[in-house]
C-alpha cells in the first residue's frame, strides 16, 4: 500500500488488498484485530493478540486508507480504536497489557490461553511495563495514529473528507474559503451524528 501510494503502481495495491483480505478471513477476532501473539494464530478468540499491534494495525490500515480511500480499511480502525485500545489499558493510561483479548474477565495463569508462552500469567495483567517493551512504546501511539486519519482532504477535490467517525474539528481552506467543521456524536455508543460548519464566504463543498 504505500509503495502504491508513492508510485501509483496499481499492482502493488491490488497485492496488498489481496493479502489484507485473505489475513482478516483467516485470523480476524471479534474486536476487528487480527489474532496477533507473536503469530497469527486463527480466529479462536482466545488467542488474542499484542496490544502493541492495534498501533501497528492502524498505521497500516491509514496507508490504505491514504491509497485510495479504502473504506473497509476505515471500518476495521474504528473497531480496533473503539475496542482495542480501550480494553487493553487502564483508563489512566498508567498500565496495560501484553496480550489482550476479547471477553477476557480475569488475569490469572489460566487467563493467558494463547499458544505464545502459554500460562505466563503477568502477560495478560495490566501493568506499567512487561518483559518484552514493545507494548508500552507502542500503545501510545495508537489513538494518534487513528486521529490522525479521522479528517482528510479528497485527492480530487481537496474537500474534506470525514473518514473516521468520532468528535472532532477539523479547519482548513477550500477553493478560497476558510472553514471548521465540527462532529458532534456520541458515535460510538450512537449513531446520530452532527456537522455543524462554519465558512467565511458561501461555497459549494461536495457531500
């Protein structure tokens, strides 16, 4: 995808589409992230997947987004954003997890099912830091990764483009004329979402 991006080589995307498609059908969890404990591991939710990952996930989905504004792409980083993210550390963001998954309800020796040191039970608590440190560099880098891409500009047109849902502001300039647009939701715990946009001069932008 991003030597697409930089080349405009249609073979390289429809490769990566192909190799994407085929990963999630293979190994995709509930939570939109495939199962990832230092290998793919299937779709059996109890193997999970690193929480350094969902960081990594979602700064390769945004290059396909950025390649021709793939919406599947869009879709699965709001899934890893909204479930991800949150379930894998604390709301302080002071501890985390090594390996995360779905429905996990205690951090014991048996909570740490996946076939990658199986047992290994602080591997699965939430803690300041683990024994291998990809986790805690990378998980702060997630959510920024994810806002990064929530507004962007149409290649064509140079129109905004609302690409991840989520509350949100965006400024910028189109054909002369300087705007805000602001995202009032409770998205993703409803689905009504707001535009409310301000110009400084009356012009005509694509929906």
């Amino acid at each position: 995808a991003i030597l697409y991006v930089f080349t405009g080589k249609a073979e390289y995307l429809e490769e990566a589409k192909r190799v994407y498609r085929r990963a999630f059908a293979l190994n995709e969890q509930a939570s939109g992230q495939l199962s990832c404990n230092e290998f793919l591991s299937g779709r059996d939710p109890r193997q999970g997947y690193e929480s350094c990952v969902s960081a990594d996930m979602m700064w390769s989905l945004g290059y396909f987004i950025e390649a021709d504004g793939f919406t599947d792409a869009a879709d699965r980083m709001e899934r890893i954003a909204y479930n991800v993210v949150p379930g894998a550390i604390t709301k302080d963001y002071r501890r985390h997890q090594y390996l995360s998954a779905v429905n996990q309800v205690a951090c014991t020796p048996f909570s740490q099912s996946s076939h990658f040191n199986y047992g290994e039970a602080t591997w699965r608590q939430y803690r300041p830091s683990h024994f291998p440190q990809c986790c805690t560099g990378n998980i702060l880098r997630a959510l920024p990764a994810f806002i990064q891409r929530m507004w962007l500009k149409d290649a064509k047109t140079g129109a905004p483009v609302a690409m991840l849902l989520g509350p949100s502001e965006v400024k910028g300039e189109y054909r002369g004329v300087r705007y805000t647009i602001t995202e009032e939701t409770g998205y993703p715990f409803a689905d009504e979402i707001r535009f409310r946009v301000t110009v400084s001069a009356p012009v005509e932008m694509p929906v």
